[in-house]
C-alpha cells in the first residue's frame, strides 16, 4: 500500500508541474513514476500518513484565516524559527511537512537540514 502512495504522490507532482490531465498525459507521469529511482528509507507507518492528512484538513481553513488576518492587520515583525522534523520521516512525508508549512500566508520553509531540522520564516503581528 505505501508503494502505491508513492506512486500517487509522484504521480501527483507531475500532473501539478505539467498541469496537464489528459490520458497521455497521466500515462507519462505514471512512467515517470515508475521509473525514478526509489531510495531505502524508512516505510512510513499507516498512522503517520492519517496524521498528516488530518493535518492538512486543518491547514485549509487556517490558510483562510491567516489570509484575511494580514489584509485586516499588518504584520511587521518577522523571525526565523527552526522546526525539529519528526523522526523516521519517509522523504514523501517531509515533503508534505514543508508543502503545508509554506502553504498557509504566514510561514514559508526556507530550508530542510539533514540533521533533522525545518527552517522557517514567520510573519508575526506586533
């Protein structure tokens, strides 16, 4: 089953970077996919994955949120935090860790260190 999540995010990433849905289309990506070199890490757990896609449902909204908080409010201050990456991360999940802390208007991911570390830049009101 992981394998098959792998397959879907890849094949995901590709249909968002050629934002082409059509049958050729999906059957290249679904080759690509198959054909990128996979790397011995880890196998995610069940539990991670459900953990992260409630994640996701949570950061919808809260993208919303923040959104109309900086037009209402300015938000002046700025500081860069570094986040600790949960361990035994597959690579697919770190990068849906990064992918939702960039996608609400406040924080970005400014860099992923090996050593196990997110860092990220915040946009804070006085």
């Amino acid at each position: 089953m992981i394998r098959c999540l792998d397959l879907i995010l890849r094949l995901t990433i590709w249909l968002l970077l050629t934002s082409d849905i059509s049958l050729a289309n999906i059957g290249i990506g679904t080759g690509v996919a198959l054909l990128l070199p996979r790397h011995p890490v880890p196998t995610p757990v069940l539990r991670d994955w459900l953990h992260i896609i409630g994640r996701i449902l949570v950061a919808i909204p809260k993208a919303y949120i923040e959104a109309i908080e900086m037009v209402i409010f300015p938000h002046t201050r700025e500081e860069f935090t570094q986040e600790r990456v949960r361990p035994n991360r597959s690579p697919g999940l770190v990068f849906l860790d990064i992918l939702l802390i960039t996608f609400t208007p406040k924080t970005i991911a400014v860099n992923y260190h090996q050593e196990g570390w997110y860092e990220v830049h915040r946009l804070r009101r006085r």
